[in-house]
C-alpha cells in the first residue's frame, strides 16, 4: 500500500473522536511531577495518567472509538481481536460499552493476570497457538465462522483518533495550567497508534520523541531510512513495545511531523519505573516508564520550559514491580 | 481547655482556606475506582488522591494554611516545627512558598528518606532525643532562643480548616460526576486534623467514618468514651497514625458531628495498599491504605450509593511496598 492511497485521520477527526468517546473514558489527570521534574534542571514536567484510565491504559480510547464507528456504519454481531496485552481488554470493554459479544485470541502461555483481566470484562477467550501470527489466523477463521468484526489494534484510523484524544487533553490541560504547550513531548511507540495520535493532536510547536527500547526500535530505524522497516524484536521489559513493523499509517504521519526517536534500555526503564512510583506515587508499566526515562535523559536546552510525557499505561504484574524496587528502589 | 471555650473552625473558614492556599496546592483529583469498586457489591467508590499533593500528603493543605494566616497576622521571623513525618515536610513547603526559614526537630534515629525529603525543601534539620517528648521541647527552645513561632501539626483551627479543602473538593467531584455527594466517606486519624476537616466540609448527608489501626484507637475510644482518652500506641504499619491523644478541637468536632469509628489490622492494610497499586496504579502510605481497607469491609447497604475514601498520602519507603508486594501481590 502506498502512502499516498492511505486514509489517514485529521485533527478534525480526533476532536471528532474526544466527543464519541467522552462518556465511556476517562478524562485522566494531567499532573506536574514536582519532585521529579528537579532531574530536568530548569523546565517543568508533565504527565498525561493514562495509567488511570480504563482498563488502565489508553488503548480504551482508540478501541471504544473504533467500536462506536463500527456500530455507527452497520451494527456488527460479534468482536474479536488478537492483542494478548491491552488491546485485548480494551476491545473487551467496548464490547460492555456497546453491549456486543467480545472473543479475544490469546497465546496459550498468556499470563494468568492478562487472561482473568478479559475475562473480568466479559469476553470470551480462544487460546491460539503462541505467536502472534497463530493468534491473527485464529482471529480470522473465528471472524468468518462466527461473523464477528475484527478490531485492528494500530493501524485504522479510527484507532488512530482515538488515541489522539490523550494528546489533545494534554495539550488543554498544559495550556491551562500555564498558558502554553509543551514544548517537547515524549510518547512511547508499540505498533505506533499513541504516538501517530500524538503527531495528529500535539501543537504546532511541540517537538514530538519517539520512544523505544534499544531492542525493538522499528519506528526509530524506520524513521531513519525513509520507510517502514522490520526488526526482530529483541529482550526488553517493555513487553508492550515489541511489534515487528509499526503501521502503515502511524509511520506516514509521524514521519510527515518530523518527530525525533530516542531510544532506553532497560535500566533506564526499571529507575525510571521505580522513581515515578517513589516520588510521583504513580506506577505504570515498562512501555509508560521507557518514556519518561527518555524525557530524563535529554540534555537541558534554555529554550525548553514544558516536557511532558504521555504515561501509556500501568498495567504491570506485582512481581515485576516488586522486582524492580529491589534493584532500583534505593536510588536517590 | 473546656469545649466551650475553645476555638473551632466553621465551614466558612474552609470556603476561606481554600481560596487562600489554591495558588499554592494541587486540586489533586477524585478517581472512580472502577476495578476495586466491585468488591463492594454495588456502591461506586470515589478516592481523593491526597498522594498526588505537594510534599505527597494533605498536610501541605493545612501547613500552607497555617503559614499564609501567620503571616497575615504579623509575619513571623522564622518557622518551627517538630513533626518527624508528613507535617514536618509541609511546613518546610509552607517556607519555601512565604520565603521564611524553616526549622524542623527530628529524631535521631529519623530514617535518611524523610531527612532528606525537609532538606530538600531548604529546611534546617535539628535532631533531638527519639521521642516526640524530646522534638516538642526542643522546638520550644528554638522557637525561644530563635524567634521563631511553631506550627502545630494538628489541634489548631488553621490547619483543620486547612486540611478540610480536601474533603470539600472531593465533595465537589463527585457532585460534578453524579450529581449527588458521598452516602459514605472514610478518613484515616492520626491527631484528628484531616478528619476534624472532613467533618466540617462533607455533605449533610454524608457519613463520615473515622480509621484507625486497631492498635492505636485513640480516636475510637475517645468517641465511644465521650471525651478524649489516651491510649498507649501500638505496633501498626500506619506510623502516620500513631497520636497517644487526638487534638481537642478535632475530637470536639468529630463528636459534634457523630462519627463513626473503624478500626483496621497490619493485614487489611497491606492487602489494601497492594490491591490499589495492581488494580489502579496509585501508590499509598499505610495511612490512607487503612482507610480503605475500612471501606473494603463495610457490610453492603442498599442504601448507598457513593462511598468515598481521602487517600491522605503516598509517602512510603520503597523497601515496604517491595515488601507488601511480595506478601499480598499473589491474591486476586
């Protein structure tokens, strides 16, 4: 598919979908991170709580718009997707939203916490193979067999919008607190429909980083070449930033806005991960902290006086984090 | 000191209090706690996010308060305090907003975390003795020697009008939300300062609830005594509340008002504090996990609708919740 036959979402569209969605969403906090904006040495720093939203993170906006677009068209009569992380569950709880049955293919060694969390939401669960192509076969077969409609989880651009709808809260709340936008953004980058979002929402002036483990940077490498690229993903905590290729249409519209990537390893997730929980009181998963360990990692610049940091999600298993306090939790 | 002849706050100097200190403290949020709402078989559950306060407690509220009355009143030349815990690094913030040095008597086995945490705000740290006997007279003698005028932490009209923007904001919330206030709100006591305040600004119709560990019931048994009693504190993971005696003026209040004493285990706590970490990504002291754990075990009443719970704080060292993880992280 070329880029110029793509359809691609505008910023009328993401207000659009901020409307559509606003009674099922949570419209999260934005919060300045006092203690922790002392590590930036000069501007302030802001942080989008999408770890408060919904299923606990912002893959409710895109699947709830998606799903009210889909039943706008032509009602369908069943759901079904094949993310094995928080796609799943938000597909599930668009499903309550709009009363549709939900079937989600999920890997049979998926961890028990992500299965019970979809089937809190009243989904039904088809373990498919491990792979995530296992997964999308057995998507496609239930979605002839059971005529149900398959929910993409990046790469629509009512996905797209969607997810948009942080990015434009963000933006609000920054405006309102002090009277301008922030003038650099960080946004992690899985398939890459928060931060195509983020390109489509941000101000004019915000400089937009991408953000990915070193391990799996499809969307840096992309960006670098001119074109999508494939990676073999690599071993990171960031189990929600592991795809092979990023979309169609996240990367044409993030490469249109000029954004800049970056890339963390691991290390810089778990302290990263560990200081927002001990200062700011707020614990995210991997992907969320890959982001701000970014925006601590940038050199200062005079020019910049608003950093701010889309925190994806916090849907993280307690060991894990328990984990990581043991090894960073005594850190200044 | 006789009821009658004390000073208490009235509803109209919380209105005040909280016009003079907005400038100065965060309009934390009130959060739906969608996923632990369904242990309570019906009610929604509101939580005001006192650990996304400056300093990560309320008593920034009431400290600033205290502060900015002081100063109108006649400034003064310096400010004492003899907190070990969230007050002392309040008032060391109410210094750095009015620009008066702060002194703060601490214990000398104080852990390096909260040391830190006053220094950091520019204030001086005076060690004195190991118990609160030794940092009261030592803050005597400063404020004597120095000129400097104390801040108390609780039984003070200033600082319970101060705390209770807390309880009036989350009233406002929910209101926005649903259109109606708290049936129920829970609140943790230490001195009595927070939940002296709630009582004054919560709804006519809200019942106010008083948490204590059951080691430390000062509150409890002063209300079902009467009058105030004193009790022997005993080993509890809430170190915030652990008061041998609650302030006059805050037990005359909660009286006045016909709370409702709770009383919580080290094991309702910690389950607490994991279960709102996993399930909504929020990080909490002992304190405020306490108070939720009183709402997890109230009996389900048809009646009610909205139950509310002031998250006091997020201060905590990292090794505890490593800990509590490792021991409550496993339940469902």
């Amino acid at each position: 598919m070329e880029a110029s036959e793509i359809d691609l979402p505008t910023v009328r569209d993401v207000r659009d979908a901020a409307q559509r969605i606003a009674p099922y969403v949570v419209r999260t906090p934005t919060i300045r991170a006092y203690r922790l904006e002392r590590r930036l040495g000069g501007p302030r720093l802001w942080l989008k709580c999408e770890n408060l939203q919904r299923i606990g993170a912002f893959k409710a906006r895109g699947a709830v718009h998606a799903v009210l677009r889909l039943v706008e068209r032509r009602r369908p009569r069943a759901l079904v997707t094949y993310s094995s992380g928080n796609h799943a569950q938000a597909v599930a709880y668009a499903g309550t939203v709009t009363g549709l049955p939900v079937i989600v293919a999920m890997p049979e060694d998926a961890p028990a916490i992500k299965v019970a969390g979809v089937r809190a939401l009243g989904a039904r669960v088809v373990f498919a193979g491990t792979t995530s192509e296992h997964r999308r076969v057995a998507a496609e077969r239930i979605a002839a067999e059971e005529d149900a409609t398959i929910v993409q989880p990046f790469d629509d651009p009512d996905i797209i919008a969607g997810q948009a709808t942080a990015t434009l809260e963000l933006d609000q709340d920054v405006h309102e607190a002090v009277g301008r936008s922030p003038d650099v953004l960080y946004v992690p980058v899985g398939g890459g429909g928060l931060v195509a979002g983020a390109a489509l929402a941000a101000a004019d002036g915000t400089r937009i980083h991408t953000v990915e483990p070193a391990t799996c940077d499809a969307m840096a490498r992309s960006l670098e070449a001119g074109e999508r690229v494939a990676v073999e993903p690599g071993p990171t905590l960031a189990d929600g930033l592991k795809p092979v290729k990023v979309g169609v249409r996240n990367f044409e519209i993030v490469r249109r806005r000029g954004a800049t990537p970056v890339r963390v390893d691991d290390d810089d997730i778990g302290a990263a991960l560990v200081a927002l929980l001990r200062d700011e009181h707020l614990l995210v998963e991997p992907s969320a902290a890959a982001a701000l360990a970014a925006a601590f990692r940038a050199e200062p610049a005079p020019d910049v006086q608003d950093v701010a940091v889309v925190l994806s999600g916090g849907n993280v298993a307690p060991e894990l984090v328990g984990d990581l306090l043991g090894r960073y939790g005594g850190e200044p």
